[in-house]
C-alpha cells in the first residue's frame, strides 16, 4: 500500500480553510469554492461527480469512481461546512498554518479539526489510489438541518452497504454515540408594573424559573435526566427589571444515550420535563432538533475488524452517522461508523488545529478501507485481501 502524500493532504486542507462556509452557510452553492474545489479534484481522479443544490446552502455532492451499479461497497461521508468563527482567534482563521516539530506538529485554521482535515485526507486518498470508491460531501452539518443526508438517502441510500461518517474521533473507528435531542418552550404571563401587590406572579419569567429550577432537580443523582448531559442553553425573556415579564423561551436539551431502549427513554425524559409545566396552558412547547444515537451494528464491527482498525470508545458528542443509520420512510439505514482526525476538544474552538500525524493516520486508514472495497469488488464476494492476508468485508 502506497503512502498518501502528506503534502497533498495539506495542500488540499489549505484550500479547504481559506474556503469561508462558516455556519450559517446559506451562501454555499454548487459554485462555492470549497465544493469547486473538491469537484475538480475528483474529476481529476476520474470520479462521476454530481452536485445537488437544495437551496439554503444545503448541497450535495455525491462522487464514484467505478461502475455505480455494481459498487455497493463504503460510502465515505464528510461535512464542508464550520461553525461561525470565535472572536477569540489570534490569527487569520482562514489562512492555513503548520507549526511545531514532529509528533507535535500542528495544522490550524477554521474547520481543520471539524472536518476539513478529513475532506483533505479523503481528496489526497482519491488522487493517490484507482479503486472504487464513493463520497458524498455535505454542507448542512453544523446547522443541524439534515437536509442533506436525509434527502441523499432518498435518492441514493441502497446503493452502498455500509457508511463511513468523518468527524474527530483521534483517528480511531467509533460505532456507539449519543444522540442529540433540543427542546424549546415559551412561557407567556401578564405584563405589567412590579409596584402591583402580587403582581409578579404572573411572570413569564418566574414561570420559566420554577421549570428550570423543577428540571435541574431531575438532573441529579438518581433523576430520570441523570447521566443524561442535560444542559438549559439560553433563557431569553422580559424588558425591565419594573416591568413583570410577558414572555420568556427557554432553549434546552439533552443527549441520549446509545441504549437498546433508546426511544423508550427518551419518551420517559420528555414526559417528565412536560409534567412540569404550568397546567393553566401559559407554556407551549416545541421540539426543535431529535436525533437518534448511533448504536453498534454487527455487521459495521465486523467491518472494522476486518479492515484492521483501532476501535476507539464511545463518544458524547452526536454525528449524522446516526441518520445513515436510521434511514428513512423510503429506505433501510446503512450500518454506520465515525472515524475521522482529530480530538473534538479543538473543534468549535478559537486557534482550532488538527495534529498533522492524525491526518497521516486517518489518510491510511481511509486508504486501507478504499484497497479492501477495490479487492472485493474485483473478487465479486464478500472476501478481501489485504497485504495477502483474508478478510470478510
């Protein structure tokens, strides 16, 4: 197996950085320069690219080489977007640079870590091989639309066995993370001067404090929310401190944990935070984002056993692997496996950076994975060689 050039993973990275798709990434079309790039790149490789705008910044560009109808091997997937850049920067976000020595040598620059860096590893391991091999790149991720994948899947979800989502996992396969789950609710209550005896009492704002004090109590040892990472995001409510709120929302939400009776909790989380809302009708609420946890597949283990990969723990954090691996109305979900470059300790951070030796590992092993698929595909089954030793992909 060839090395992938660490030059052309930097080389592609420092284009991809200094492409601003920065959250909320509405100005992202098929013509932006992130996705340009990564079209010629592949076309240059001898891909079939195709890109699907879906309006709102959300596009779609899906790349094959080989015959699209016989290739139901891995699909790769990596988001192009990042979030919003961080006031506290001390350089140029947009301007890559490698700086340090040897293991300690580090790739900064807006999205290196989440997940440009993988989008550059995924572009130098396509020029740097001839198999078949797929990727569909996103451009939704880090605004929690799903419009991407969801719609990929409608079009195009049978056509591979198995997904391989790109996000920080330190360069190690993991098969089990939490899901994401973001509620709002809005207090309504009775304006009007604090001088009124009892008059606060219909505070919106005193309304939403009661919640959140009743909510936070179900956070603790013990509480139905326990273990839950249960976190009351933004309380936005009132106009004076003379003034007894009319309205106030509070945003909130909690992370389930990948479990055989996943829905079923999340089910008994919710019902307990409804339960403690006003019963005069002054709250209503709305569920904004409900993602599922991802949870381990057999067949997804076994893939990653075969390809001779380090399994790294379960993670906290939710990626759109989940949503590969549920499916839709319309499709069966593909087994499903994050693995990606970088701690996501640096990602969404001010001087966010990637080590450079976590690019190096991830492009091997994104090589690894292209090599099995391309010897499976030429043996027609489910066998694979690999350094002349049998697998079952």
């Amino acid at each position: 197996m060839t090395e992938v050039p660490l030059g052309s993973i930097l080389d592609h990275l420092r284009v991809l950085v200094a492409a601003d798709s920065s959250d909320p990434a509405t100005q992202v079309n098929p013509s932006h320069r992130a996705v340009m790039h990564v079209s010629h790149v592949l076309e240059e490789a001898e891909f079939s690219v195709s890109t699907d705008d879906l309006g709102g910044g959300c596009v779609n560009l899906l790349a094959v080489r080989g015959d699209a109808d016989v290739h139901t091997g891995t699909l790769f997937n990596c988001h192009l977007d990042t979030v919003k850049v961080n006031p506290n920067w001390t350089r140029d976000p947009f301007t890559l640079a490698v700086e340090g020595d040897g293991d300690d040598t580090k790739a900064f620059g807006l999205g290196a870590c989440d997940i440009k860096g993988a989008a550059a590893c995924l572009l130098a391991v396509a020029e740097a091989t001839d198999q078949p091999m797929a990727i569909l790149f996103t451009t939704d991720e880090e605004s929690g639309k799903g419009v991407c994948v969801t719609s990929f899947l409608k079009s195009w979800g049978e056509r591979w066995s198995r997904v391989v989502v790109a996000e920080p996992t330190g360069a190690r396969a993991v098969l089990q993370h939490r899901g994401f789950a973001s509620f709002e609710i809005a207090f309504s209550g009775t304006p009007g001067h604090t001088s009124r005896a009892n008059g606060a009492a219909g505070s919106a704002v005193h309304k939403a404090a009661r919640w959140m004090n009743a909510a936070l109590d179900l956070a603790e040892p013990g509480g139905v929310l326990d273990g839950s990472r249960f976190n009351i995001g933004i309380v936005n409510g009132g106009v004076a401190s003379n003034v007894v709120a009319s309205e106030t929302k509070v945003r909130f939400g909690f992370r389930p944990e990948p479990d055989a009776d996943a829905a079923s909790l999340m089910n008994e989380r919710v019902a307990a935070l409804r339960a403690l809302l006003p019963l005069d009708g002054s709250a209503v609420w709305t569920d904004r984002f409900l993602a599922p946890p991802l949870s381990s597949d057999d067949a997804m283990a076994d893939a990653v056993s075969a390809w001779g990969l380090e399994e790294g723990p379960n993670v906290d954090f939710w990626t759109e692997a989940a949503l590969f691996a549920a499916g839709t109305d319309r499709v069966y979900g593909l087994p499903a496996m994050v693995l990606g470059p970088g701690d996501i300790a640096q990602a969404h951070t001010a001087d966010e950076f990637v080590y450079v030796s976590q690019l190096r590992a991830c492009a091997i092993a994104y090589e690894l994975i292209v090599r099995a698929d391309g010897v499976r595909c030429e043996n027609g089954s489910g066998a694979v060689s690999i350094k002349g030793e049998s697998y079952v992909s």
